[in-house]
C-alpha cells in the first residue's frame, strides 16, 4: 500500500487533502509541522507534499533534507508563491511537481500522487525483474529497461538453455531476431551457427531450395549441388521470420522436419538427419491463419513449444528515449560526426510519436535526425517523423 505523508499547518486544508485521498488504497499521515515530519521520514513514505510555509521550517529546507538523506521519497510542493525562480529552485532541489495553492490545488494534487503511484509502482516492478534477471550483461544487444523488456529477458532466461521449440510473436520491427539471436548466443548451442532466414522476404517458388537445398540436375540451372538453411544451421539454431508466409505446401514439408528431424534436398530422396533448434517468428494471428485454412492447425500446435511475445515500441514507455539515444551515439561513430544529444523538447516529441514502425522506424528516424540535424543539440525542430501509412 503507497504510503503518503502530508504536511501543512494549517489543519482544515491538511483534511481536505487527506479526505481527496480516501477513494484510493492509501496509507496517509498528517504533520503540521517539519520537526515532527523529519521525525517520522525514518517510516519510509513513498511520497511527501511539503507546504512552502511552515512554522519552523521553510518548505524549501525540509525538501533539500529529504532529497538530500531520502532520495527515494518523492515530494511535490504546495505554496502560494506564483514567483518563477522558486518554482525553478523547487524542482533543481528534487520536486517532483510544483503546485500552486489556488481553487484547483488540490484536485491537481491528487492527480499528480496518483501518477507517482503509477510510476512507483513501475519502478517497484522493474526492480523485481532486474533481480530476476542474473545476468543483464548477457542480453546486451536487447536495449531497454522497461518492465516490458525485462517480463522478455525472463522469458529468455527460461528457455535458453532448454531445446525447446520457440515463437516469437509481434508486430513488424519490434526485434524478433534481435530477441532470437540472444536465445542462440546464450544457449548450448552458441559456438555454432545462428542463421536466420526472412521468408517474406523470399518468392515463394525459391524458399523450397532456400531452406533444403538442391542435388546436382535437380532442376534447370542447378549445375552444382547446393546445401539449404537448414543444413546450413546443423548444430546450431535457424530462425523462421514470418512462418505465416509458408504456403501450405511448405507447412507440410516444415511439419515433417520438426516430427522427423531429417530432410530431403530436391532432387535427392536421400534423408539428411538434423540437430537444429528451431525458433520461428511471426507478425500475423496464426489462430485466425488456421481458420481461414491459410496455416495448418498441426504445425500451428506444433511450433508454439515456448511462447514469447514482445511489445510495440510504444508500449515500453521512457525505453524509447534509451534506444534513441543508444542509437544516436552509435550513428555519430558511425559516420564520424560529433557527439550530440536530444533537448527536452525532443525527447518529449518521440515520446509523444505512436512509432507504427516499432524499432526499426526509430532506427532509421535517429540516423536521419543524427545526419540532417546541424547543432549537436538536437531540438524537436530538428525532428523528421516517417509519415504514417
């Protein structure tokens, strides 16, 4: 239960606070003076509001005290004082908000502990998953610290030293093979090859040999023999990127790979035995795929051995601005330009951008920012957003 301290000296208004706060699940204790507040911060209350005028202590120095020996709590101040330079001073001291004592006060006070809560409450979260995580060092090249992203690393964590059948769903750009790999790198399996094939990206009548392979004569042109993927892959890891693509045909083939653990090349009747772990990934609803007859209700069973499902770009909060600027100081090396940064009003403009694209639009929106932009200060007037379609 969040634990909220109120202090103000005047008792009437420290009530109306108090009783504004009762249709939540809330811990609340009222103080009427800063002496008798420092005397309890050792209870360790999530958030404080400070009223700037008390008898024995200005508001100003009880915050300092706290953001000083308490930095964990988060504190909002309350005065009457509408002068710029307090309010500046406030927030260079560790305010979390700055509201002004007037008819509205305490309706925007409420709104403003309620949005603390919420963003505690996230820390508290990840908190638990980064200990979950035992090693984030191992997951490097997964950029993020968002609870969305460590529930992902969990998940890896889990499966990776299994060999399980693995999917990964998600919307176009938001890192399957990223999250693929890292299962590879991190398995029995890493010292031999990770090979990823994008069958969207294939036509349809090549991805037979693409996966396969071909003897010598199996067909017009083939004047060699020709080794596939999945050989490729031999005690490794193949990852399928948009399985959904797989015409039915295919799917009947790929269902007898899994159940067999062998394949033919075309051309030959010869059975090839496989030691490959197989990862597959998709953007689309394979449940609807199945009862549109577009994706066979077998493989669809067969494939989700271990499930993980990662989050739009959108849906992983402040990681936006840690990939942003992850991606910037890459681009810079990159291209050999000087370091730069984003100003408040840039990070603001990207948190605010839907990014239909995932993090493959945002890859591309900071190289071109990173290389358009003519300060090393990088101000929303610098931004370029891909237009939607």
């Amino acid at each position: 239960m969040p634990k909220i301290f109120i202090v103000d000296d005047n008792p009437m208004y420290a009530a109306a606070i108090e009783n504004s706060l009762k249709e939540f699940d809330y811990e609340v204790k009222v103080f009427y003076n800063g002496a008798d507040l420092l005397n309890h911060l050792n209870e360790n209350p999530d958030i404080v509001t400070l009223d700037y005028n008390l008898p024995d202590f200005t508001g100003m120095d009880l915050l300092k005290k706290i953001t000083k020996n308490y930095s964990q709590i988060s504190t909002i101040m309350l005065s009457g004082q509408e002068d710029l330079q307090t309010v500046v001073d406030t927030y260079n001291n560790g305010a979390k908000n700055y509201i002004i004592k007037n008819d509205n006060a305490i309706v925007e006070l409420k709104n403003a502990i309620k949005n603390l809560v919420s963003s505690i409450s996230l820390k508290q979260e990840v908190e638990v998953l980064r200990e979950e995580i035992t090693d984030r060092n191992k997951y490097s090249n997964i950029v993020g610290e968002s609870s969305a992203i460590f529930k992902v690393l969990k998940l890896i964590q889990r499966v990776e030293k299994t060999d399980s059948l693995v999917m990964i769903t998600g919307d176009s750009g938001t890192g399957k093979e990223v999250v693929a790999e890292a299962i590879h790198i991190n398995s029995l399996r890493r010292k031999k090859p990770f090979v990823a094939v994008n069958l969207a990206a294939i036509p349809t009548h090549l991805i037979e040999d693409e996966l396969f392979g071909h003897e010598k004569g199996a067909f017009t042109g083939a004047v060699s023999k020709r080794i596939g993927k999945f050989e490729e892959a031999e005690g490794g890891t193949i990852f399928l990127d948009e399985i959904g693509e797989l015409e039915i045909s295919l799917q009947t083939k790929l269902l007898r790979v899994l159940q067999e653990k062998n394949i033919t090349r075309l051309g030959s009747n010869k059975l090839i035995n496989l030691n490959v772990r197989i990862v597959t990934a998709t953007n689309k609803n394979l449940s609807e795929q199945v009862k549109l007859g577009k994706f066979r209700e077998d493989l669809y069973y067969r494939i989700q051995g271990f499930l993980i499902h990662l989050p739009k770009l959108r849906e992983r909060g402040n990681d936006i601005i840690v990939l942003a600027k992850h991606f910037l100081n890459l681009f810079t090396h990159k291209h050999k330009i000087a370091p730069k940064q984003f100003d408040e009003s840039a990070i603001n403009a990207m948190l605010k951008h839907n990014w239909p694209g995932n993090v493959r639009e945002l890859i591309a929106f900071v190289e071109r920012t990173a290389l358009m932009s003519d300060s090393n200060i990088i101000t929303k007037n610098d931004l370029i957003f891909s237009e939607s379609i």
